[in-house]
C-alpha cells in the first residue's frame, strides 16, 4: 500500500481518516492531552470514532497516534468537537493542521469550536487560524468555568 504523503507535514507524520480500529490509541491521548474532568469518557469516543456523518482524523507518526481532531455538522454548522497533540509534539504547527484539515472536511462557511476560558494555547491557536469570540456560555465546564465559543467564516465553501 501507497504510505500518503503529505507536503505539509515532515516526513514520517500524516493526517488521515480516523475509525474505530483507532480507539484504544485515541483514549490513551485523550487522557494524556486532558485534564480527568475534560477527557471524553470511551464510549464517547467510540461513538466519535463510528458514527456515519461525523469528522475525524488522526496524526500518526509511522504506527503511532499522536493527535486526534473531531468534528460534525449540526443545523447546518461545523462543529470543532475535540482536538489534540501528544504533549511531546505540540507547538510544531500539527494541532494547526489537524484544525485545517477537519475545517476542510466539514466543509461549512461557518465553524465554530469551544474552548475553557484558561485554555490560553487552545484560544491563541484559534485566534491565529482566524477564529473570533463569538459567545460565552456560562459554567459550560466542569468545575463550573464558563466556555467561549469561537466562529470563524470560511468564504465560498458549502
Ligand atoms: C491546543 C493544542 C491542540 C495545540 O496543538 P499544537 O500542535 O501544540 O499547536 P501548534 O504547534 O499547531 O500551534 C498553533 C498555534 O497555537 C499557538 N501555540 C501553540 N503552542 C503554544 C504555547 N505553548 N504558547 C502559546 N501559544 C502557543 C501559537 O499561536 C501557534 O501558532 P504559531 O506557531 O504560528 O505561533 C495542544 O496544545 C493540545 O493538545 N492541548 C491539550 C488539549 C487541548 O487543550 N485541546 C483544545 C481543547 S479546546
């Protein structure tokens, strides 16, 4: 089989479509990349991974997953649900490429994500891709910090 290439990344890492077959190494991830409280339990990220119509893709380098981005469209919005890196990876330009890469698939003018208010690399990665605060919701997380939604408008897609 043909290893995908992609000009973006260096060599040996790539971005690809995630499923199930994945699961166990997302969940390692998710529970290195979050918090106890933030990490989406398994089943969670089971239906994430296997349910039709949802976005999904993984950053692997050679076998190993090192980062995972979510997505879905809901009334006629694209969604960022979930993105991380292996701490041992981030601030190399990969969570900005799973983020492009999931905007892309979803494929809506309109994507918005959110975000704890102290997640400050989250925000500024966000900020720089070209989201804007858009919403607060209050006590959205657990531990009651209120979440800020991010919009960011995609021209000419649909
Ligand atoms: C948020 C996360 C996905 C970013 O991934 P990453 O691979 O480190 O991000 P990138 O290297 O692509 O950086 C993208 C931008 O984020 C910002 N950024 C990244 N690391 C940063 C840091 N340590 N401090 C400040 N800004 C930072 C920079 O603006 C950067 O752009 P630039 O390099 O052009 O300046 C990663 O930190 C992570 O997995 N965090 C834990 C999980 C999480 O919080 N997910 C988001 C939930 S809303």
């Amino acid at each position: 089989m043909n290893a995908q290439v992609d000009p973006e990344l260096p060599a040996g890492f790539a971005i690809t479509k995630a499923n199930w077959h994945d699961l166990n190494q997302v969940w390692a991830l998710e529970k290195l990349c979050f918090s106890k409280d933030d990490a989406w339990p398994y089943l969670d990220l089971l239906a994430a991974l296997s349910f039709p119509g949802l976005v999904r893709y993984k950053l692997c380098k050679g076998k190993d997953l090192i980062g995972f981005v979510g997505g879905e469209v809901k009334e006629g919005v694209g969604w960022i649900t979930t993105i991380e890196v292996h701490p041992d990876y981030q601030g190399r330009g990969f969570g900005k490429a799973l983020l492009a890469r999931a905007e892309a698939a979803l494929g809506k003018p309109t994507i918005r994500l959110t975000t704890r208010k102290s997640n400050l690399v989250a925000i500024r990665m966000y900020e720089k891709a070209g989201y804007k605060p858009v919403d607060l919701w209050k006590a959205y997380y657990i531990g009651g910090e209120d979440g800020l939604v991010f919009e960011k408008s995609r021209g000419g897609e649909d």
